[in-house]
C-alpha cells in the first residue's frame, strides 16, 4: 500500500485540488499532511475546509499555531526586517479573515502523527519551528530520528523536498590533558534511518514552481518526491486582488524565495 505525504499547503487552494487529484489518479487512499495549512496564500478558509472534507490527518505547523497564538508565537526566521514585515502582514489578513469553526480545528492538531515506526511532524519532534535541512550535522538529524523512537521521520517547513538516509559514520574525540592532545575515533554502525521532507504544495522554494509531495511504499519503503503543476496564474491573481504583497505572486511564479533574500536589494522598491 502507497501513503501519501503532503506539507506547506500555505493557503493555495489551486495547488491543493491539483496535488489531491494527482494522489487520486494513483489510487493512494491514505493521505497524512504535515500543516501550515494557512499563511502567505490567499484561500487560507477553503484549504482547511478541503483538508476536513477530506478527513485528512493532519500535524499543527508554525503558521496553524501563530494564527491560534498570536505573532508572539512564531519563531519563524526571517532574511530581511523587511521579509519579516511581510510575513506579519499575512498574519494579520489572515486571522482576520479565517473563521472561528476553522481556526478552533488549527487548534485542535496534534504536534505530532505516527504509523508505527513511522513518525511525522511539521518542523521536527522537538518544535514545530526547527528546519531539518539536508546539510545538518549527521549525528544531529541521526538524534532526531532515533530519539523519536522512528526509522523514518517525515517532515515539512523548509519547502524543499529531499530524501536523506543516516546510517553508520565515526565519533571522534579529543582530549587536553597535562598539555598534551590526545586523539580517539570509534566508528559506529546504526539501524538505517531516515529523513523525509515532503517540500511544499502551496509554495514551493527548490526552484521549480511545481506543487511537491512525496509517495512512501509501506512494502518496500521506497519514497518518491513527486511534483505537480497547477494553475499558477490562478493562485498569483487571487493574491494580488486579496490586497496581499505582490511579491508572493512573483516568488511562486518563480519556484524560489528569490524575493526573501537579505543580499537581494530588487525588492526594496515594494509599495
């Protein structure tokens, strides 16, 4: 049996319809969602109200909980303060807009899903806010699998799908004593785990402007990152007439968080 795992849905309904439908065509009845449901789209309402229907498992991501918490509560980082402007801009239309049916169910998903040994959360098991990326320390990702009690972790937040396997490596260790170094290395073979980012559905950021989400073979434990066309064009006008920054349309057209970068003064001139 195939189980599908989607993430960062970020209010982009055209996204959504299309990422379901291919899930659909393939037969893949179990779905698992990895939240941020709302944030920077314009259909924060119509997602969640489509995850529902669906009755789709689904974690709390950092934006779910800053809509229930309030600003304070994200710990979300930012490029530029004036990125981060942005980003409470969209926090602010959409918790005005987002009903009270609605945000009482981002309030109700757990941090954390599991199947077995299989485990999934939004940003990590510790916080929904930490970002696994694929270059982390090994010894570090290793520890947020093992510690988690998984053999594979599924995550979301960095919006950029990757698959990363951690299975054997060294420890070396280093000692000051009476003025000498001393040096040791043991090498260490563990149970393979794994690390699953699922990427983003609504706003992608591996410069591509496909929807991503990934396919696990609960047989074999094979795992496929699949991408999705949508209408794009749909998503980008519904952004700019809701009155939110245009500059989210210009990203998601583009596949990449071009406009978010500190170093990137094109964006500067903003209304």
């Amino acid at each position: 049996m195939s189980h599908a795992v989607i993430s960062c849905l970020h209010a982009n309904l055209a996204a959504c319809e299309a990422v379901l439908a291919d899930i659909d065509r393939q037969g893949i009845n179990s779905i698992t969602c990895l939240g941020d449901l709302v944030g920077y789209g314009p259909q924060p309402n119509e997602v969640i109200e489509l995850v529902r229907e669906r009755s789709i498992p689904t974690c709390q991501g950092c934006w779910d909980e800053d809509i229930i918490d309030g600003l304070n509560a994200c710990e979300c980082s930012y490029p530029s303060q004036l990125a981060e402007r942005r980003g409470h801009r969209a926090h602010r239309w959409t918790a005005e807009r987002i009903t009270e049916d609605n945000k009482a169910f981002l309030a109700s998903l757990p941090m954390t899903l599991r199947r077995e040994r299989l485990l999934f959360v939004h940003g990590s098991p510790n916080s929904q806010h930490e970002y696994l990326l694929p270059d982390m320390n090994a010894f570090a990702a290793l520890e947020r699998v093992a510690t988690a009690g998984a053999d594979t972790l599924f995550c979301g937040h960095t919006h950029q799908p990757y698959v990363r396997e951690l299975s054997e490596g060294s420890i070396r260790v280093s000692v000051q004593k009476n003025g000498k170094t001393s040096e040791s290395e043991e090498e260490i073979t563990l149970p393979m785990r794994r690390i699953v980012n699922a990427g983003s559905v609504g706003e992608p950021r591996h410069g591509s402007t496909k929807a991503t989400y990934v396919v696990h073979d609960d047989d074999s434990g094979e795992v496929c990152v699949r991408e999705v066309e949508y209408d794009l064009s749909r998503t980008c006008r519904a952004i700019i007439e809701a009155g939110l920054p245009e500059v989210f349309a210009w990203r998601l057209s583009h596949g990449f968080e071009y406009a978010e970068r500190a170093q990137d003064a094109s964006h500067v001139c903003e209304r």
